[in-house]
C-alpha cells in the first residue's frame, strides 16, 4: 500500500495531496490563532476520556504532560507550525503524538468539525471578553475629559447646522451611551456562545460512551448554577457560526460609534471650528506644507470601520448557501472574525490614548453657542407659554429670524415695534429668552437633558458605573480562567 504524506486522513487515498492542493486548503498560518483554547479543548477532552475509562491513567497523564509542556511552546513562539499538516489541530495532533504514542488515541469520539466550532467559541468569549475592556477604558477616557472640561458651552448640531446650545459633557456622555449599548451586545453575543459543542462528533456524535456534560464543565460552559451548558444538535452544533457573525455585527456597529465620534472630533479640530486641540504626540505632519497638524487617528479610525462591516458582510455571504452540516467554505470564516477583533481592540487602545491628551478650548465653543439663533426654539416655547400654539409660535419666530437676517441684526434686537407687527407677544417671549445659553440650559430640567446639574448626576452615575464594572471584569476573568485551568 503506497503511504501517504498526510497520515491523519489518507488511509483511503492512494496518492498524496499535490502541493498546489495543500498550499490552497491549509489554514494553520491562520487558525494558530485559536491555538491556546486547542490545546484547552484537548485537555478537557482527554480528562473527558479517561473519567469514562477510554484512556488509562498512565495514557492521561502523558498527554497532559505534553499538551502543557506544548501550550508553553505555544505561548513563547518555540512551536514551529508546519503547513503540511494543514491546521492547527493536525500540527498539535501531530506533535502530541511524536512525544508520546498515546497521543494517537486523543481524537477518540472527536472530529475537527466539533474540535474547530468549539475552539472558536472558547476563543470568542475570551476575546468579546477583552473587548469589553477596552470599550471601558475608551469610555472612561471620554468620561474623563467630560469631568474636566464637561461644564464648556457649545452648539448642538442638527444637519452639520448649529442647532440649541449644550454642554460639551452631554455630548461626551453620549458616546458613552454608544459604547453601553456595545458592551450589551457583546454581553449578548457571550450568552449565545456559551454552549459546549464537542462530542457532535463530525455531525452525528459517536457510538462511544462520551460524557459531554463532564467536557462542558471543564472548558467553562456553564450557566450562573454551574450547569453545564450543551448544544441541542449535533448538526448544528459543526456548521453553526451565529457566535461568529453576531460577534462580527457588534464589532462593526462598535466601529459606526467610534467612527461618529471621530467624524466629530475631525471637524471639530479644524480652523473652521477650532473646538478642540489634540496633543501633538497624536497628531501628524505632511511632508510637504509644514504648518499641517492632521488629526490621523481619528481619520485612520473612520476609515477602519469599513473594514469591521465588510468582515461581517465577508461571513455572511458565506454562510447564506451552505446545506447542512460543515463544509470547508467555513475555514473562511475564520479571518474576519481574527481581523475585526484586532482591528477594533487596536482602534479603541489608541483612541483611549489620543482622548486622553485632547482638549476643548473653551473661548471658540462658547464663541459658538452665544449664536442667538441658538435660543430660536426658546423663543417659541415662551410663546407657548404665553398660549400660542406651537405651530404659531414656530411661524411668528420664523419670521423674526427673517427679519433679523434681513436687517443684519441679532434675533434679540429686533426693535420692539417690528416685534410687535410679528405678533404682539413676541417682544414678551423675545425678552424673557434673552439669556445667557448656560441660563438658558437650566431651564431643561427633564430626563436626558443638557441641563448643567442633571448632566453632573450623570457623571457620577457613570463614574459609579464604571468603577464596579472594572470590578466584576476582573472577578470574571479569574473565575474564567479558574474553571479552565482546574
């Protein structure tokens, strides 16, 4: 019988795998990625196998031995990858077994279509995990700045046209709502992820006594009893990569927030607006006009978001036509889900840093919000005050606002008899509006409004918010990495 090169498959092959073959199929160079939670997932297995007497104690003993002394390798760059062996389960197999012959019975009752899905999902809930972090610290970054300069006066804009005036805090706050809603969907995504597919075999599990609530234990998934958490299908279990593309979808909306926030911060850095200033050490050059300090960060961020949709979209196509159960197009949707993660955990590391060192300058945004035309809508409600319906109000204060651009004079200076030719009242609404924006500000008193002292409870609230948060994330992580290591 003619040998073949690849033995973890070629018993029915007569001929080896021609080289063009395994240069286009091997995924080693990418899925070494999910090495760590690989060697994890067999080390759960093998005790899996041993607890049901498949393996002898001495056989258990050595392959664990050997999986960790591997995983060490793994972690300082000494394991050398070899791409004939096509990925990297079949180069730690493969491995294993050049160390110790019972390494040869470690794929007992498992396929790598159980073996890859349930790395993935190890790997996605460590790296949603790590996420979360870093949205905290870009949200405490922005917290930050809002408590140091939060009390600044600037217009709020509708259609890029200055509309009512705001705290520069409420707009920071914001983001941070943004951000919130990020952190759930990743929370979200968690929550889905957490059930054990191995023991699904290829796709229709094994004849041999396995304990897949003994393997769902030992790699952590479990519900807040302590349960172990199962997929209910053995189909779905290989060919499911919802985890994958719900992780996918929020990394690229995490991406549309932070691409908001730089569309700001770009413009607002800009002669034009001159809102705010960023450090030099954050900032770049051009090579040709030397008095160029561009905002790069903010603009290179932007453009990254592109990036995290078109992975998303990248998994998507590939999944909307595969029949049941697994095929080899799902090896592709490995690279998206490895590019967006580091791709946003990148991007929100060193916008965290430029936060840090940006300022408002405070004269040009309060310069800005001492535009009258900003306390138009004051206007009107003091008319409604005075019993004008709205749409009247709106229409009387239009007219004004006519009258003052016609005339080249402020909103508040519209001599009293022309006030009163708009409407008799307007010269009353126009008076009691006339105030100082921050005045102005006070007056919203509602839920979620800019005024000055709901907009400070807001920043305790998050600072409260964010301090237990940092808490519970480094309590998850040990309880994570506990259930894992035991």
């Amino acid at each position: 019988m003619k040998s073949r090169t690849n033995s973890t498959w070629g018993g029915r092959f007569s001929q080896a795998p021609d080289q063009l073959l395994r240069d286009f199929t091997e995924s080693v160079s990418c899925d070494s990625r999910i090495a760590v939670q690989d060697i994890l997932c067999s080390l759960a297995h093998a005790a899996m196998l041993h607890k049901q007497g498949i393996l002898t104690r001495k056989e258990y003993t050595s392959i664990r031995k050997h999986l960790q002394n591997i995983h060490k390798e793994i972690v300082s760059g000494k394991l050398v990858w070899k791409t004939e062996l096509e990925d990297v389960h079949m180069n730690i197999e493969s491995e294993l077994t050049r160390r110790t012959a019972a390494g040869a019975k470690l794929h007992t009752g498992r396929s790598r279509n159980d073996q890859v899905a349930t790395d993935l999902k190890l790997w996605i809930l460590d790296t949603s995990a790590s996420l979360r972090g870093h949205i905290r610290l870009m949200q405490t970054a922005l917290l930050l700045w809002a408590q140091r300069q939060g009390h600044f006066i600037m217009p709020g804009y509708t259609h890029l046209q200055r509309a009512q005036p705001i705290l520069l805090a409420h707009h920071l706050l914001a983001y941070i709502e943004m951000l919130q809603r990020d952190i759930g969907r990743f929370l979200d995504c968690e929550k889905r992820t957490r059930s054990c597919p191995l023991g699904s075999g290829a796709l229709a599990g094994s004849t041999l006594p396995l304990d897949r609530n003994h393997t769902a234990k030992e790699l952590g998934f479990i519900d807040s009893n302590g349960r172990p958490l199962l997929t209910a299908n053995s189909l779905d279990a290989v060919s499911d990569r919802d985890h994958a593309v719900e992780f996918l979808s929020a990394c690229a909306l995490c991406g549309i927030h932070i691409s908001r926030l730089c569309e700001d911060l770009v413009l607002w850095s800009t002669s034009e607006f001159c809102f705010i200033r960023i450090g030099d050490a954050f900032t770049t050059g051009s090579s040709l006009m030397p008095q160029k300090k561009n905002p790069d960060i903010a603009e290179l961020a932007r453009g990254k978001t592109g990036r995290l949709i078109g992975n998303l979209v990248n998994l998507l196509v590939t999944l909307k036509a595969l029949p049941l159960s697994y095929n080899r197009d799902l090896q592709e949707g490995k690279p998206p889900v490895f590019d967006s993660a580091e791709t946003l955990s990148r991007t929100l590391q060193v916008l965290a840093a430029m936060i840090h060192n940006t300022n408002a300058i405070q004269s040009n945004c309060e310069a800005a919000a001492s535009d009258p035309l900003l306390l138009a809508t004051d206007v009107a409600d003091e008319l409604v005050r005075h019993g004008v319906p709205f749409r009247d109000a709106h229409h009387i204060v239009g007219a004004a606002v006519a009258y003052s651009e016609k005339n080249n004079c402020s909103l508040f200076n519209i001599p009293e008899q022309e006030a009163k030719k708009i409407s008799p009242l307007l010269p009353k609404a126009l008076s009691a509006a006339n105030k100082p924006p921050k005045q102005q500000l006070k007056k919203r008193n509602m839920p979620g409004a800019p005024n000055p002292e709901l907009v400070k409870k807001e920043i305790l609230r998050w600072q409260k918010i964010l301090a237990s948060s940092s808490k519970e994330s480094s309590s998850t992580l040990r309880a994570s990495h506990t259930t894992r290591s035991n």
